[in-house]
C-alpha cells in the first residue's frame, strides 16, 4: 500500500525565480543533489521530512510528466505559524493574496488557508490545521 508521498516535481519557466520564492518567502532550504544515474547535479526545495524537484522547463529532467509545464500545480503545504503572520510575510514580500483566509478541509481534517501564486502561476495553499473546535 501507498504510505506517503516522498516528493514532487515542479516544473519552473525560471528556476531562479522559483528557487527564491520557495526559500526566501516560505522558508525551504535549497538542496543539490547528484542522480544515482551520474546525470548532472540537480536541485530541490526541502521542509520537514519533504522535498519538491525543480524541473527547468526548456529542459526537464528525464522521465518527466506528459506535459512538463509550469503554472499547472495546485499544492497545499502545512504551517505551524498562524496563517496571519503568513499574510504579514506576504505582503511585506509584495506577494498577493489570491484567496482567503478561508475554512478548508484537509486530509486528516479541518484547516485555515491562505492562498498564494508563485513566479509560475501555480496556486499555493498555506494552512494551519484545526481541531474539531476550530482552534489551530
């Protein structure tokens, strides 16, 4: 049985780009890393027990998706700051929110979301997790 998910990939039409939202506002860490395959050097954004693949989207690495584009993810990631202080961090970064704050519902149950976009377009979820009650 499936038990997790253990990374994703995500094409960028500007890696740069990418790679300074993803570490500078929400705070992943940059990893290089050499395939088993002794291809070139590839990077990833790490949080928690997580990583996210970059793809450069004029050359993605191979195998890739059917349709390796950039702006075609829709992600929800988990914080343990308040969704408020994910508002601040936006705004001073000059980010716009697209939506929210907002009650959603999660895998494992309630949540409170703001949501993002980034350099690509993709839609980024960022929400506390909730008890039964509503408290995060």
């Amino acid at each position: 049985m499936i038990t997790a998910i253990d990374h994703i990939v995500l094409t960028s039409a500007d890696v740069d780009k990418t790679i300074a939202f993803y570490c500078e506002v929400l705070g992943m860490e940059l990893q290089t890393f050499s395939p088993p395959d002794g291809s070139a050097p590839r990077r990833a954004l790490c949080f928690g027990l997580q990583k996210i693949n970059i793809h450069d989207g004029a050359a993605p690495y191979v195998p890739h998706a059917r349709n390796p584009v950039s702006g075609a993810v829709d992600i929800c990631l988990l914080s343990d700051h308040p969704v408020a202080d994910w508002q601040h961090r936006f705004a001073e970064h000059g980010i716009a929110v697209e939506h929210g704050p907002v009650a959603k519902t999660g895998a494992t149950g309630p949540l409170w979301s703001v949501y993002v976009r980034d350099p690509d377009g993709n839609l980024i979820e960022i929400s506390n997790q909730l008890d039964d009650a509503g408290e995060s």
